[in-house]
C-alpha cells in the first residue's frame, strides 16, 4: 500500500469506523433514558469525563485501523453493517428494552425458557446476564448479542476483539508456524456467536478452528455467520470439562469468558486450557480491564454491574489475573490495554 493508498484507506476506514460507532452511541443513549438508568451523585462523581471515554474509544479505532493498514491483520470482509441488517438488528434489541427493564426492576435474573432436553447446564450460567431476555438459551437471544454488545461498548467490541489478532501473528512468525498453517489447530473458547472466528478465519483459512460454546443456540448463529468456511468444527461444551484430548491445540483463544465465572470455575477452565494446550503452546486471553490497569476508568468498571447482571464482575476485576492463570504454569509473553479490554498472550509451560 503506497502512501496516497494508504491515506486515503485511513480516511476511508476510520470515517467508516467513526459513523458506525456513532450509530451505537445513539442507541447506547436512547436505551438508557428508556431504561431509566441515571447514576447516584457519588457515582456521577467517580465516573470519567466523557472526554475520556471518547479519547479511549477514538485510540482504539485508530489502532485497528493502522494495524489494518500496516497488515498485522486484515480488514472485517464488511466495515459497516449494512443499514437494512443494522436497522433489523435495531429494531430486536430496541423491541427488548421493555423486557429488560421489567426484569432489572423486578431483580429477576432467573427468568430463562424451557431447557428441559438440553445437556446439564451449570447453576451459575443459568441466569440472564445483562439482564437480557432468555439468558443465552435461544436463538432469539443469539441474534441480538453481537448488536447488544456494541450498543454497550460504542461500537468498540469489534475493534476490542480483533486485538487478539496481533499476538497470534506475532506467535505464528517467531515460531515459524505460517508456512504450515494448515497442520494447526486453534480452539476458541466459549466462541458465542463466532464474531472473532470469522475473523480469525478471515486471515487464517487453512488454520483448522474449533469453535466451543457451551449454548447450542450460539453455536448455531456461529455456523451461520462461518458458513462458507473450511477447516472449521463446531463442539457444545462445558469449558470446565472439554472433550478433547490432552495436548490437542497449538493455540486456545478466549474473549469476555472470565469475568462471568464464579472464581473457582475460573481456575477450572484454565486447568482444562492448559490440559487441551500443546508445551509451549499460546494462550490468548482477552476480557474486561481490571481496576488499577487505567485509574480513569476504575470509576466505570465498579458502576457497570449496577445496570448489568454481573454477578462475579467487581471480584474479576478486582483481583489479579495470576489467580487463576499462575505463574507456575504459564509464561507471559504480552500484555496490553485495548481501551475496555486487556490483551494478555501466555505460552504454556
């Protein structure tokens, strides 16, 4: 990419970028003068100037955008949704606001459909997180996360995501894996919906992906949205008890999983990511910021579960990574803040 090119990508890419954040900001505000959701004083106080949050949400889609250009990865194969998809999408979460609403005034967090017929699910999943309709038991629920998501993070979680792209690059070149990309294989934990799969795929498709969620709902929204990709297997599984064999995986990548467990379930998946890994194999881990990782938002990370089913939130955040990725077993290859998110690549010991 010459210099004029690559101007005039960065233009492109980043107006593209700044109007689809835009899109989810309104929404993002609209829903919470519909929710009814206004912060106490003391709260007001300890959360950042807007100004702040603007700069942060700004340097991380400048971040996606040079690494885009400089080709650490490439480009979503679409950079804004098309406005029918996006308005269909609107009009789910918009239609729900009513019921979630009903269920955070009420305190229900139990309020989930039948799953008589399912595999036994944990107690601790069986709750609506985010007080959003059905938990993650239908595919109702499936359609509206990624749009959800994006609502409550400006348009960011996209951009968040793909910063798991760069240390598996990075893992790749050094080890001199590229050249026989085909013989890998990478799993990706608790994949939802497989928004980070179809990037993944996107610049690795001979990479051979497994796909493991513990929701068959999702997962099926994950087949849809990696339909036309090779090499790709879809696996309904507990992350505490994986149905793989031991050392199966060259690489294991896991996004927005911890801060959901309970603490203990967290050292549990992580025995089982360290059981299905290869030695010296890579452990992508990315999930919300911690408090302490940037004191300006410390603030917004405490408020953020008053308004969202987050039951074990505010003690992953307030605890270190070491506690359920310890030292002993791991060897911290990377480590870096991506505005709400925290990027952190181990290799197994």
């Amino acid at each position: 990419m010459n210099r004029r090119s690559g101007l005039l990508f960065d233009l492109g890419y980043t107006i593209a970028q700044g109007l689809r954040s835009s899109r989810y900001i309104s929404q993002s505000i609209f829903g919470t003068i519909v929710l009814g959701r206004r912060p106490t004083a003391d709260q007001v106080q300890a959360l950042p100037p807007h100004a702040e949050l603007l700069k942060g949400l700004w340097e991380i889609l400048r971040r996606d955008t040079h690494q885009i250009r400089s080709g650490v990865y490439k480009a979503p194969e679409r950079w804004v949704e098309s406005p029918i998809e996006f308005a269909k999408s609107s009009i789910r979460v918009i239609r729900d606001l009513a019921r979630v609403k009903r269920r955070e005034q009420s305190g229900q967090v139990v309020d989930l459909p039948d799953h008589k017929g399912l595999p036994e699910l944990p107690k601790y999943y069986l709750q609506n997180f985010h007080f959003q309709t059905d938990g993650w038991l239908s595919e109702e629920s499936a359609d509206r996360y990624d749009h959800q998501v994006e609502v409550t993070f400006g348009g960011t979680a996209a951009a968040m995501r793909r910063q798991a792209l760069p240390p598996l690059g990075d893992y790749l070149r050094e080890k001199g894996l590229l050249g026989t990309i085909s013989d890998l294989h990478m799993l990706d934990l608790a994949s939802g919906t497989g928004s980070l799969a179809v990037d993944i795929k996107n610049n690795y498709p001979d990479l051979h992906l497994t796909l493991s969620d513990l929701s068959p709902f999702y997962l099926k929204k994950a087949r849809e949205q990696l339909a036309g990709s090779s090499r790709t297997d879809f696996v309904e599984a507990n992350a505490e008890n994986l149905p793989f064999r031991d050392a199966h995986f060259d690489v294991v990548v896991c996004v927005y999983l911890f801060h959901e467990l309970p603490r203990r379930v967290r050292a549990l998946v992580m025995d089982e990511v360290h059981r299905v890994l290869k030695p010296g194999g890579l452990f992508i881990f990315v999930d919300s910021i911690q408090l302490g990782d940037n004191p300006h938002f410390d603030g917004s990370l405490r408020y953020f579960p008053v308004h969202n089913h987050e039951p074990y939130y505010i003690d992953y955040v307030s605890r270190p990574l070491s506690d359920f990725i310890p030292d002993a077993r791991w060897s911290l290859r990377d480590t870096k803040l991506a505005f709400l998110s925290k990027v952190a690549a181990y290799e197994k010991i």
